[in-house]
C-alpha cells in the first residue's frame, strides 16, 4: 500500500513538472513569435516607404528610380527589346567599362531587372551604338557609330551577337569621311537594313545614307539621298508594304524639318514628304499602327527669338504620307524643353512615348486619335544634368519597361524602370 501511495506521489509531480516545462515552452514560443512578427512588419514597411508600396504613395520627383547599371563613370542606356520569356536586352553606351573614349554596352536582364550579363564593345576611341534589335535566329542587332575603326574619323558600325551577348560577326561602313549608324532592321530576306548619314564630300554637309545588307552582314546595295546644300540625316526605318520608310530631318542653319522617304527594295525612291514649318524640328522614331498608318515622334520648337522652347511632337501620317493628325504636348515657357525619342504601340492600340521633361525622363501614353491620356516624370525636372528616356516599350505582362540614362554627365548611370498602365513604378526591385 505504501508503494502505491509512493508511486502516486511521483506521477503527481512529473505531472507538476512537466506542466511547468509546457508552460516555459509555450512563452518561449510566444516571445519568438511576437519577434518574428515585428521583423515581418519592420521590413514590410521599409519595402513599402523606399517603393511606394502600400499606403504610401510613389513619388514621381524620386532621384532614384528604376534599377541602375553601369560604374563610376557616365553609362547610359539608348534602346531596348523584351524577350520571349519577358526577359529584357538593352543597348547604350558606357565609359565606365570601356576599352578608350566610350563603349557600346550590351545588357541582359531578368524580369526583375536584375542583370544576367553585360557585354562591352569598342576600341582606343569613342564607339557608341544607337539600337538593339531581336533577329529571327534569338541574337541580336546592334547599329551604331565606330570611331575606333573604318576609314573615316566616324563610321557606320553594326555588330551581330548571340543569345549570350558573344559577338558572331561585325561591319564597318564609310569612306574618309563621317558616317553615322542610327537605326536597323531585319529585312524579310533575313537580311538588314541600316539608315543614317554620310557627309556629303562637295557641299560638306550630311546626306541619308542607306545599307542593305545580307543575313552575314555582307554588303548588298547603298543609296544615299539628299538636297543641294542641305544637312540631312535619317534617324528611324520601318519595313513597309513593297518597300522601307525613312525617317529623317533635312534642313539649313537654325531651319530644320521632320521629313519621310518612301523606297522600294532597292533603294529606288517611290515618294517623299516634308513637313515644313518654321523653326528647328526634329523627328527621331517612326513605328506603324495598327491601322496601317505611321506615327512620327520627335520634338517641335515654338516661340521665336529669346523666347524659343520645345514641345513633344507627334504626327499620324497614312501610308502616302497625308497627315491624319499632328498634335504636340507640353507646356510653353521660354527656354523649357520637352523632347520624344521613342514611340511605340500598346497592345491595346495606343502609343507609348518616351523622352523628356525639362531635365527629367519623360512617359506618356497617347490615343490613337492623339489626344494625351496621361504624362509622367521621373526625377528631378530642374536639376543640372538632364534625365532622358530614350526608349520604352510594353512588355507581355503589359507594364511599360523604360531605359535612359543622363547622356551629359560625368558619372550618370543607365536605368531601367517598369511602370503600371498607369506609370506608377512597379515593386518588383530587389536593390539598388
């Protein structure tokens, strides 16, 4: 009876005991609980203050927007083309990574804007590029100006690279004297077309210059066309029905304007159209609607004398060249400059522009009947150097993927910003 009693007494205080080692455990895992939760919400809110996330709202004025590349010295971003799996390929120009002067720079991303790889080409001197296009076999196309090599002090460089940014071969175009690369296309043969401008050897002023050349980059033709003693360049390409249009700017002294020429597939001229107006006008990116029309954007310059400023220019034009609609947004302040650079199509029909306000990069989406739907800047509209978007498009998500750069400073970095529909900068970085 007494070892029952015993054995009781015993089972009574194990029970004790382990109800009190429950009990620490239970406020141990309370406590670690509560602190797991305050880090969690620590976080949250600091990914929300730096993003925009949440309630707080995202600060257009913000300096540091976007994710950056580059290195301690000036590295911009002029062109970019989304993947098939919505990775991201940017092309601009780097001093921080180059060989002498500046380098073309070639970038891979992912979704997030994290970069894959990065690519520099150049040598001893200045070698820039100006495009980046996809080509059917997944490299990719790059067109730009060369320094470094050629015959003249400025040539015509295009270099093709594959799914990994390697160089597979490269060309140089031009005689002794300066020309210049801007825009490339794959031709439906598979080969390219290259449009620019050569210095004219008599007149010593510019005329368009276009190379078509094969899927090997071996020449096929050149033409060159231009007025007598006027200064004019091509600046965009599109393929078209039966031929290319050309877009470019012809002009003299402190008079410019927005022109197109129609060609066939071998070069010879078919029409062509200028805009004329007085002032200095530019047209710098040419993409077709889904209408079968074309649009133009660029920039318009306004007011005379002491009082001059510019507005982002865009025209609709049919397929002859008859203006549909021409339309130009900003405000009209002396000595203020606002500029397009890149236009291209929503899949919902509409246009996407980029360029920029004053001395910040600019995003703006337009109808198709050219009314502004809405306009965003990002940075700072008065600072010293000027932020431009060179370049945006829509991805497969449907965001707007935007690059750029401050082409005039000493240590700007390239940039790559996504957007909403609505422009308002996605959270999806990672840092900075």
């Amino acid at each position: 009876m007494q070892s029952g009693m015993l054995s009781s007494a015993i089972i009574v205080f194990l029970q004790k005991k382990l109800q009190k080692i429950k009990l620490r455990k239970m406020k141990i895992l309370i406590r670690d609980t509560f602190f797991v939760l305050s880090l969690l919400g620590i976080l949250l809110f600091s990914s929300c203050f730096r993003r925009g996330g949440g309630d707080i709202p995202n600060d257009p004025t913000d300096k540091n927007f976007g994710m950056h590349y580059g290195g301690s010295q000036n590295d911009y971003a002029k062109h970019v083309v989304c993947t098939d799996n919505n990775e991201y390929v940017f092309v601009g120009n780097t001093k921080s990574f180059s060989n002498g002067g500046s380098d073309i720079y070639l970038v891979k991303t992912d979704a997030g804007g994290n970069e894959i790889w990065s690519k520099n080409f150049g040598g001893s001197a200045n070698d820039e590029a100006e495009r980046v296009q996809k080509v059917n076999d997944g490299g990719y196309i790059i067109v730009g100006t060369t320094e470094s090599q050629g015959n003249g002090a400025k040539d015509i460089y295009l270099l093709k690279v594959n799914t990994q940014g390697q160089q597979e071969w490269e060309i140089v175009l031009g005689d002794q004297y300066d020309d210049l690369g801007n825009s490339v296309i794959q031709t439906k043969d598979q080969g390219f077309l290259v449009v620019g401008g050569l210095t004219d050897v008599t007149n010593a002023v510019k005329d368009v210059s276009v190379h078509k050349l094969s899927a090997t980059g071996a020449l096929e033709w050149s033409a060159t066309y231009g007025e007598l003693l006027k200064d004019e360049i091509a600046y965009d390409v599109v393929d078209t029905e039966n031929g290319y249009l050309i877009l470019g700017k012809r002009g003299v002294g402190e008079n410019s304007d927005i022109f197109l020429v129609k060609i066939d597939y071998v070069g010879n001229v078919v029409w062509q159209k200028d805009f004329e107006r007085p002032g200095f006008d530019l047209g710098f990116s040419l993409v077709k609607t889904f209408d079968g029309n074309f649009v133009i954007a660029g920039q318009i310059e306004l007011g005379t004398g002491d009082s001059k400023n510019t507005n982002v220019y865009l025209i609709k034009v049919d397929p002859s060249g008859h203006i549909v609609w021409d339309n130009h947004y900003g405000e009209n302040e002396k000595w203020v400059y606002e500029d397009a650079y890149f236009v291209s199509t929503t899949v919902d029909n509409k246009l996407i522009v980029s360029g920029r306000n004053k001395s910040a990069a600019l995003l703006m989406i337009v109808g198709d009947d050219g009314e502004m739907e809405w306009m965003k800047s990002y940075g700072d509209e008065n600072a010293a150097e000027s932020k431009i978007a060179f370049c945006a498009v829509q991805n497969k998500t449907g965001s707007f993927v935007v690059v750029g750069g401050e082409p005039n400073s000493s240590s700007g970095n390239a940039f790559l910003l996504m957007t909403d529909y609505k422009g308002d900068e996605l959270e999806v970085y990672t840092g900075y």
